[in-house]
C-alpha cells in the first residue's frame, strides 16, 4: 500500500473521530427574571498543554451536551506534548474559534497560571493575549492577567496533589484578594467537592464555580458535566464576563445546586409551575396539590415547620420532568378562614453553606380574597 493511500486512510479515521455528535442535548433549566441562565464549564485542556483532544473537540463536545459557553484554559507553565505540538499559548483558542461560531458556542479565552501552592493553578478567563502570561514571577504574570482585564479563579483548592492533608487559605490568598488578583474559586472540580471552598466564596464573596477540568475526551453517559451556572443578562460573552464579576454563578453537579439564596430561591421557584386556583380547604378535607417540575434538577425537600391549620408531606421528591401529587390536609376549623396555605420545607439537594440547605415556602392561594 503506498504512503498516499495511508495517509488518505489516516486522514477519513481521524475525521470520522473528530466530526461533531448529530444531535444536542437539550439542558432544560430556568431562566430567573432579567437573566438568563447559561450552562457553562470554564475549565478545559487540549494537546496545546496536557490533554489528549484536539481543540474543536471541546467544542464540538459542548454542543452535544446542551453547553452555551467554554473555556480552553490550557497550562501556560506544562506543555508535556510540546515538542509534537509547537505553537504559541495562544493557539487552542484560535483553533477552537471558527467552529465554536459555526456552533454559537461562545468561547472565552483563557489559560491556566500552573505554580505550586501557594497559589495554586488560577485559570485567567477573558484575557487578551496569553503569551503575555509567562512570566518567571507568579505576581507578575497574576497582575498581566488583571492588567488584561482577566477574571482569576482558584482552581481545585483541595487537590491532593498540592493540599493532601488539608485544605488551607494562605496568607497570599488574602494578598491576591487584597489586589484584585482573585475573584473566583472552584468548588467543584472534575468529581471533588471541597466544602471549604464554598464557605470562602460565601465569606470572601468569590464567584463559585463547578468545572469539569477534562484532559482526555468528555465520557457522559448519564446525567452531566460539572457546570458553572451563570445568570447573564446577555447570552453574550460581555454578558458573561459582567455576571462573573457580579458573583452571579451557581454550582452545578451531581444534581446539586450550591449558591446564594438570592439566586438559588428564584431559580427553584422558576422551575416548578402548580395550580393557581384556590384550594377552599377546610378541617377534615383532603386536597391533591398537583405540581410540575419542569427543570432537569430532582428537587428533594424536607419539611422543616408545621402548616398552620393544614397537614403536609414530610418529606416529597419532585422529580424532573414530572408531575407529582401530595396531598394536604385540613386540620383545623382555622384553615378556613384562610386566604393563602404556606407550607415551609429544606430543599435537601440545594445548598448554601457547607451543610446549609436552601429554605423555601410553597405557597398555595386557599380562599379567593
């Protein structure tokens, strides 16, 4: 067989591999008022520093996957294929480029400032010009970064790798935040949880992120990727940027939202729709309480007060996609006279703080005012 006809064989293998999935998940979650949320993973590596995909992998794998924005966020110090693949930092994203606006994926640069702790890995989103990032001196490349108009975030705090016994806040931490070198943290990467970096975020008031971190091909066979869930007032890339410096994320994993309660709140209540008629319960009647759950997201929720005058579900699982049934009941001649039924419970999968779940009230309209 001569070379030409292994190199066409070589060249139909490789672009079978490589062409985009025919279809597209659809992620079906909530919009809040004035915002759009917007399914993205931040956290991305291709051959151009230590992962195994060619750049439009990514981005063909993030539009298979329901994904309005990524980031190749390539190590600027570790290139362990760099004498196969020689090219400058900024090389992934302008590979990435054409197709990802062929595929309205919007796709920020970046890249990852990779030194040992402390700092840390601290992934650059938005900057200019990433060459510009290697510098001998961890500060001066941070402040290049800043300089460039990068938003900074911390990734995995509490890898092992960096952090094996426990997962610490440096006193250089302080001085990144301290000069505006620091803006976000990973609480979520690849499959880790690191609960302290969600009580940072909250008390540092850092954007919080939930990233895949991938090297090699992305494998979802069910469920989803780790995601950052950002409440934009743009499916724009400027509109991206202004939610991130805004601290409007939320955390995205395993079917688990973690945030603040002032997102969290309207983001669950935008996912459910119930009957709006009155229910006209009185002492001693049963009353079904259809509600639909139109989110990806399986709400788990607990009863954390009794109703007034009414009986309700302990606990209850309003699953995705589905409509689910329970009944209350009256318990009182107090129920009534009552205009509105609140019902009070934890959202056990929803989360705040470390072991701090999102509280929210179930309000049903009982006698016409």
């Amino acid at each position: 067989m001569n070379h030409k006809r292994i190199l066409s064989l070589f060249l139909i293998y490789f672009f079978s591999l490589s062409g985009y999935a025919q279809s597209r998940k659809i992620i079906s979650l909530p919009d809040i008022e004035g915002y759009k949320t917007l399914k993205c993973d931040f956290h991305l590596h291709t051959v151009f520093s230590d992962g195994t995909v060619w750049p439009t992998v990514r981005v063909e794998e993030a539009w298979g996957e329901g994904l309005d924005a990524i980031a190749i966020t390539d190590h600027i110090e570790y290139r362990p294929h760099s004498k196969d693949v020689v090219a400058d930092h900024n090389r992934s994203f302008e590979i990435a480029s054409p197709l990802a606006r062929e595929l309205d994926i919007l796709l920020v640069r970046g890249a990852e400032i990779t030194r040992n702790m402390p700092p840390g890995h601290i992934n650059a989103l938005f900057i200019k010009n990433a060459n510009l990032l290697d510098r001998e001196d961890v500060m001066d490349a941070l402040k290049e970064a800043r300089d460039q108009g990068a938003f900074l975030v911390w990734n995995h705090p509490g890898w092992k790798a960096q952090q094996p016994d426990s997962t610490v806040w440096f006193e250089e931490h302080s001085q990144l935040l301290a000069n505006n070198l620091l803006q976000g943290i990973e609480v979520y990467n690849s499959n880790k949880y690191y609960p302290e970096a969600l009580a940072w975020a909250n008390e540092k008031k850092l954007a919080m992120f939930a990233n895949s971190d991938v090297h090699g091909p992305m494998n979802v066979c069910e469920g989803h990727r780790p995601m950052t869930l950002v409440f934009a007032k743009s499916r724009t890339e400027g509109g991206i940027k202004e939610a991130l410096f805004a601290r409007r994320t939320v955390v995205y994993f395993d079917n688990t939202l973690m945030g603040k309660s002032s997102l969290l709140e309207p983001f669950f209540h935008a996912s459910l729709k119930y009957d709006k008629a009155a229910l006209k319960m009185a002492n001693g009647v049963n009353k079904p309480v259809k509600i639909t759950n139109q989110s990806d997201i399986g709400y788990e929720l607990e009863l954390v007060q009794p109703g007034v005058g009414v009986d309700a579900p302990e606990s209850i699982v309003l699953k995705a996609h589905h409509v689910t049934v329970f009944n209350l009941g009256g318990n009182s001649d107090e129920i009534a006279g009552m205009k509105e039924i609140n019902l009070y419970y934890a959202v056990k999968n929803v989360f705040t703080a470390p072991g701090e779940n999102l509280l929210v009230t179930l309000s049903f309209l009982n006698r016409q005012p």
